[in-house]
C-alpha cells in the first residue's frame, strides 16, 4: 500500500515538472535589441534586431518593416504579438541598400527564414550566399 503511495506522488511530481519544461520552452523570450534602423521611406523603417538565446547560441539578426509613427519602444513591446520579421539570418554585416522604396539585401551566411510578403509599399530584394 505503501509503493502505491508513493507511486502516485513520483507521478504527480513528474507531470508537473513536465508542465513546468513545456511552459519553459514556449515562453523563453529571445532577448533581442535593436542593432540598426533605416529609414525606407515616409511611410515605413527597416528595423534590424539582434537577438539571443543565451551564451551557448549564436546571434540571429532579424528585419522588419515597421510603419514610421511607430518609436522604438513601442516595437519592441510588440515584437512578436504585432510586428514579425521577414528575414532572419545569421549575418551581422548584411548589406542594406535602399533606393527608391526598394531593399536590397546581401547576406553572406545563413538565412534561417524569408518571407517576402511583408510590403508596405516596399520591394525586397534578397541576395544570399553561404559564405
């Protein structure tokens, strides 16, 4: 009777921690600041962040593009609920060209995701090369 006791406590206490570790992992933010802004135009900025997982990762740089109104504050409070990148990357040195309401990206590393369907009447252009 005792074993059965204890059996049940053993269980409870793994199914909280298994909660607790599921909770862990989809709520461990990314710390990211912002590493560059761009004007793009009257209407929008290109806001480049640099975000962290911890000591053990490397940087992830990632894009947005954000209505002008909005100040630096007020994106990050909403990164991720209101404002998702278009790029992330690997690359700290990627060349941003604006000209004429067009972005022209060169990255020279990973790029772990791209989504050109962020517009506000802007164009993208990514160039990408592994090294």
């Amino acid at each position: 009777m005792r074993n059965v006791r204890i059996f049940k406590w053993v269980v409870v206490l793994l199914v909280i921690v298994a909660f607790y570790g599921v909770w862990k992992a989809l709520h461990s933010p990314i710390d990211q600041t912002v590493y560059k802004v761009e004007k793009v135009n009257s209407q929008i900025t290109l806001y480049i962040t640099e975000g962290s997982a911890g000591a053990t990762t490397g940087f992830v740089y990632q894009f947005y593009l954000v209505p002008s109104a909005v100040t630096r504050r007020d994106f990050l409070k909403d990164i991720g609920d209101k404002y998702h990148a278009f790029l992330s990357t690997s690359d700290a040195g990627t060349k941003v060209d604006i000209s004429n309401g067009a972005i022209h990206l060169t990255v020279k590393g990973k790029v772990y995701r791209f989504n050109n369907g962020a517009s506000y009447s802007a164009t993208i252009y990514l160039n990408a090369s592994p090294f």
